[in-house]
C-alpha cells in the first residue's frame, strides 16, 4: 500500500508540469495579438490626427493650457507649504552680510521699518543707507536712528554721480562699493524684517556652493485700510503663486526689494554698475548668474511690505510699471498674461470642454471660479502663516475685485509703454535695456 500511494502520488505530480507545457504557445498568441494591435493603434492615431480641425486643436490647446494654470495652484500651494516659515536656529559660523538701504523719501512707518533692521538677530552686518542727496527729508530719520543704536555698524552714502539710467542703481553703487561682507543684502525703505529675517537669508544662500541669490516672495504687513488690504490680497494670491511655483521649477523669478547673494557671484558679472543701464535689474541680475551656472532660490520668509503710503492709484500704477517692463522684457507675455486670471481661463476651460465633451459651460465656468478661489484663499493662508486679519467676506470682495481690475491695468500698460518711477519717464527697449530717460 505504501508503494501505491508513493507511485499515485508521483503521477499526479508529473502530471502537474504537462499541463503546463502550451504556455510558450500562449505567449506567443499573446504577442502575436498584440503586434497585430499596434498597427491598428498607429493607424487609428493617424486617422485622428488627419481628422483634427482647426476648432478641435484649439479646444485641446485650451485644455491643457488651463490644466497648467491649475497645476500652478497646487505646485505653489504644496510648495508653500513644505519651504515657507521654518524656525531657523543661530548659526555663527554664517559670513557677514552688508545691507544696503537705498531711500528715497519717507512716510509714518520708515522709522518702524528701518528699526527692525536694527534690531535684527544676527551676530555680523552692517547697514548702508544710500540717498541722493543730504537734502533728503529722510536723513534725519536714519541719524537718529543710528545715534539711538550706537552698537550697530552703520553708515551713510550720498550718490555723487550717475553711472547710468537706472536711478536705483545710482542710489546704491557708492554703499556696494564699500560693503565689507561677502553677502550683499538689497532691502527697500518700505520692507519691514522680522528678527531672524536676515539669518534666513543667509542660512538659504549658504546652503549650496552654487546658489547665487535668494528672494523673500513679496507679501504685506497686517495693516488697516481698504487700499492695504487689496494690495495684500493681490499678493498672497496671484503674485505668491507665480514666485512659489516659478521657483519650483526652477525659473528666474528674483525681485529686487529684498534680496541677498554671494558678492562673488555679482563680481563675475561686472558688479552692480553692469545692470546701470537695464530698468529691472534684479531679473537681469538672476539672468546673469543663471548663465554663469549659479541658482536663484526663494527664502524661507516672505517679505513684509510695509507702506504707509498705499493707495489704490499707486498700487495701479506700481503694477502697471511691472507690466510694462514684463512686455518689453518678454513680449510674449501679451498672448498669455490677459488668459492666466481666473474668469478668462474659466471661459477658455468652458468652452474646450464644452466642444470636446459636451459638458455644461455655466458648470465649468462655476467650477472652475470654485477651484481657483479656494486655492488662492488657501496660498494666502500660507504666506500668512495663519488666519487672514480680514473676514472671509473681504477676501471675497477684493478678490474679484483684483480679478477684474487685472486686464484693465494690462491694457493701460500697453496703451502707454513708458515707464514712470518717482520723478523720471523711461523708455524702455525691447529687452529690458533703458533706451531714455526724462525728468519730471
């Protein structure tokens, strides 16, 4: 008995294996299946290729441009999330940082701004504040300040002569050619700093060799008035969602109202008096170093603007005049920049959808309003780093308006090309590079 069941046991073993031996075959169909379908598959792409119309491709285009436009939304949110507002610990082993404060002019908080410099915590820096002239009315503003902080080392240009058209770059050439640190800080008048603003900034740049300039995202202090409140919801959203997600992807987005890099870095572009002639110097300055294989990054801390003096005419016209030089910088944002807001993009969604799908273009346009506001609410919370001052009923009321105000302001910078800052009409190329300037 035992021999038997050893002896059944082997032949349903063996037979086990037999039944298995037409698998080489089923491989063989299966291929032979799918080679079949691949000419089928190719032919019916060429097929639909050769039936697009014109309509049809440019339902596609729509889609996919507006699918990029939400992808940003969420690329700036996540990246927000995940890079901004870390606790920074003090490191003394950072180089110096010289921090030069080109001023012109003065307002009800200057000396609250120019203070949270001198107060910062950071073991080595120094303050250049680099006027026009003596007759400044905010000169006194910066002596008793530094009478008042005799332990901070800090000094006081005057601009002797142009060496350009750029009247910013004038301003600030005669502090960077004394600056004593290897790190160069630019920070405008109205930019308020919190305590470890500067450790942030230095810690950012330190942390690769190749990173040439970090950029605070442009955001606002907590501030009472309606003008304010606009200007900080314009931008926590549309503005901080380009820098947070151009710095993703890793384009060059840099601004010039608060900024660091490696003094190095600049030295091999030819200084700051190479950009004396170029009206947005801070993004010609990122272009030159992204040449020469440096990085430009995003620190940990947006900028606080700090203004007393804003209005809604000033904030029309201040982005106006970044408008204007976007178009003569990159002049094929004109095809793209009035598509990218909210309610062009949803009509542009609405009807591809609607030609490639037959969906409801009310719904679309309802979703896609929807979509586009939370993650903007959501963005400005980031950049906030907690709760609005304002209701959730004022976010909605100075977003739309910013939505509609928006391609008014673009259209007025086309209609009127010159570029007026402080008390000069500039004329810019096509490029970026100042063709004249007027005096007014």
């Amino acid at each position: 008995m035992p021999t038997m069941e050893s002896r059944q046991n082997f032949v349903e073993i063996s037979e086990i294996p037999s039944s298995t031996k037409s698998s080489p075959a089923m491989e063989l169909s299966f291929s032979a299946t799918v080679s079949s379908l691949v000419p089928w598959i190719v032919l019916e792409i060429e097929n639909m290729i050769e039936n697009l119309d014109i309509t049809t491709c440019l339902a596609i285009i729509g889609v996919l441009f507006v699918g990029a436009l939400y992808l940003i939304h969420v690329i700036a949110l996540c990246y927000g999330i995940f890079h901004l507002h870390k606790v920074n610990e003090p490191d003394a082993t950072l180089p110096g940082v010289s921090i030069i404060k080109p001023i012109m002019g003065t307002d009800e908080n200057l000396e609250i701004n120019l203070t949270s410099f001198f107060t910062a915590e950071y073991h080595q820096f120094e303050l250049i504040f680099c006027f026009h002239s003596p007759e400044d009315v905010a000169v006194p503003v910066v002596k008793a300040l530094i009478e008042r902080y005799p332990d901070v080392d800090s000094t006081i240009c005057f601009q002797e002569h142009e060496i350009g058209f750029n009247p910013k770059i004038n301003n600030m050439n005669p502090g960077y050619l004394v600056a004593k640190y290897p790190l160069i800080m630019i920070s405008d008048s109205t930019i308020f700093m919190r305590p470890d603003g500067i450790l942030d900034l230095a810690k950012r740049i330190m942390s690769h060799e190749k990173l040439g300039l970090i950029t605070q995202i442009p955001y606002c202090m907590d501030r009472v008035g309606k003008a304010n409140c606009f200007e900080q919801v314009f931008f926590g959203t549309s503005h901080s969602k380009i820098y947070l997600a151009g710095n993703f992807l890793g384009f060059n987005c840099p601004t010039g109202m608060s900024s660091i890099f490696k003094k190095a870095a600049l030295e091999e572009c030819g200084g700051m008096a190479a950009f004396k002639d170029y009206m947005a110097e801070d993004y010609f300055l990122g272009k030159n170093l992204a040449a020469r294989g440096y990085k430009s990054g995003i620190s940990n801390q947006p900028a606080l603007q700090n203004s007393a003096a804003t209005t809604f005419t000033s904030f029309a016209n201040r982005v106006g005049r970044w408008a204007k030089l976007r178009i003569a910088m990159m002049p094929q944002v004109i095809l793209v920049e009035p598509l990218q807001d909210c309610f062009p993009a949803g009509i542009i969604m609405a009807f591809s959808v609607y030609y490639l799908f037959d969906f409801n273009i009310p719904m679309t346009i309802f979703l896609n309003f929807l979509f586009w506001i939370f993650l903007d609410y959501m963005i400005m919370r980031v950049m906030q780093n907690g709760p609005l001052t304002m209701s959730l009923i004022q976010f909605i009321g100075f977003w739309f308006l910013r939505e509609f105000s928006s391609p008014v302001i673009f259209i007025k910078a086309l209609m009127e090309p010159s570029v007026r800052w402080r008390n000069n009409i500039f004329n810019v190329k096509w490029g970026g590079k100042i063709r004249d300037r007027i005096s007014c």
